[in-house]
C-alpha cells in the first residue's frame, strides 16, 4: 500500500510539467502567446514595393501658381541630384536606365508681405495603384519657415492634403509622409481596384517671410505602396470594362 501511494504521487507531481511542457512547445498556446499557424499570415498578405512617380525631368509637365496679386513664381528645370539619394533595388535589379540628370526649380518673387500658398501641380493627376502607404520626395527648402503639403484624391474622388513637414533646414533633404489607414483606397466591392493620385504640392508660406525671392527645388517623388491585390489577381476574373 505505500509503495502505490508512492507510485500514485509521482503521477501526480508529472502530469503537470509534461502539460506545461506541451503548452511551451506551441502545442496549446498560454494567454498572450501567438498561435504558430497565424505566424507570417498578416505579412504574407502585402507586397511592398518602392515606385517612382516622377524624377522632375520634364520643367514643362509641372504648372505652378501663386495665391493672390503678392508676387509672381515661375519653374524651371537645373541639372542636379542630391547627393544621397540611392536608386530604387527594384529598377537596379530589372536595368532600368531612367534619365535622372534634373532637378525642378521654383522661384517665387514676392511684391509684399501677406499669407500666400505656391501650388506645384503636375499638367495630369499622377494614379498611384495599389494601397499606398508613404509619399517621399527631396527637397531643397533654403531654411524656410514654410511648410510642405501634398495634395491627394482618394479611391472615390475626394481631395484631401497631407503636410509633409516644414522647410527649416539647408541643404537637400527626404521628406517623408504616411498615409492614413482612414484614406479610402480600395473598392469595396472589387479588392483588385484600388490606388489613389497625386494632384500636387503646395507649400503655405510663413507671413513673416513673404520677402524678396524665394527658391525651392524638388527631386524624385516616390510611393511605397501594397500591390499584392494587382499581382494576385484571379487570371480566369472577368474585368468591368463593358
């Protein structure tokens, strides 16, 4: 009889850890512990890819405005680069020679002191397909207390801005802006439809330096955006042309 109720403790005393030991092994995850078939689904379902939207080569495809009577802007184009901006892995890896010599130019010459905005928008919207999550672009803002914004239209056609930052440094520098999960950017109904566009920038002037003249320079505007859904695509999918 003391020999089983010896027998008895020591099954009592091992069935415990052995459960313990299968919860650490993955087999029944503990509270907060994730679930190893979840592991990589949330990633498995985007495709980030960096894209170019436009390296400012063409002076002639950008219009630019000014708000009001108080001075005059003008753009051209200055051959030019920042000195750390790196290729896209993607065009390297494909050998795409894209000219990339030019810089855009925008000189801005005020007549009196006041709140003005100077607007740099392409001649047509530029559509960014897939879900877009940053915008980049290399400015050169001469140490201004300006600030940047770009202006956008979501998937239903509604335009919204973003500011991207101000333009208190010297020198060339990557501005970067993320864009709200709150921005429609896909067709409900149709998950391979989606994107948005880019209608511009405008750069809100600090009225205290609405003096003399005024330079900005822009290079190579890009996007990170999702495109798992266009690449995903069901080939036997009829498309909603007709």
């Amino acid at each position: 009889m003391k020999k089983l109720s010896i027998l008895c403790l020591i099954v009592l005393l091992t069935v415990p850890t052995l459960f313990s030991q299968t919860e650490r092994a993955g087999t029944t995850p503990g509270p907060g512990q994730p679930v190893a078939q979840n592991i990589g689904v949330d990633t498995a379902q985007q495709k980030l890819k960096e894209i170019s939207l436009s390296k400012f080569e063409d002076a002639g495809f950008w219009r630019v405005a000014f708000s009001g009577d108080q001075g005059i802007v003008s753009a051209r184009r200055l051959e030019g680069a920042p000195a750390a901006k790196k290729p896209i892995p993607d065009e390297q890896q494909i050998g795409i020679k894209e000219e990339d010599k030019y810089v855009l130019g925008v000189k801005t010459e005020f007549f009196r002191r006041g709140a003005a905005t100077i607007t740099i928008k392409p001649s047509r919207p530029l559509g960014i397909a897939g879900v877009v999550k940053t915008l980049s672009v290399w400015v050169a803002g001469r140490n201004y207390n300006h600030t940047l914004k770009v202006l956008l239209e979501d998937f239903s056609g509604k335009p919204f801005e973003l500011t991207v930052g101000k333009l208190n440094f010297s020198g060339w520098k990557q501005l970067v802006v993320a864009i709200p999960p709150t921005v429609e950017q896909r067709n409900p109904h149709y998950s391979t439809q989606t994107g948005i566009k880019f209608l511009g920038f405008a750069v809100e002037c600090d009225m205290r330096e609405t003096y003399g003249n005024y330079y900005i320079y822009f290079d190579d505007l890009r996007a990170v955006t999702d495109l798992f859904a266009e690449e995903n695509r069901d080939a036997d999918d009829m498309l909603d042309a007709w």
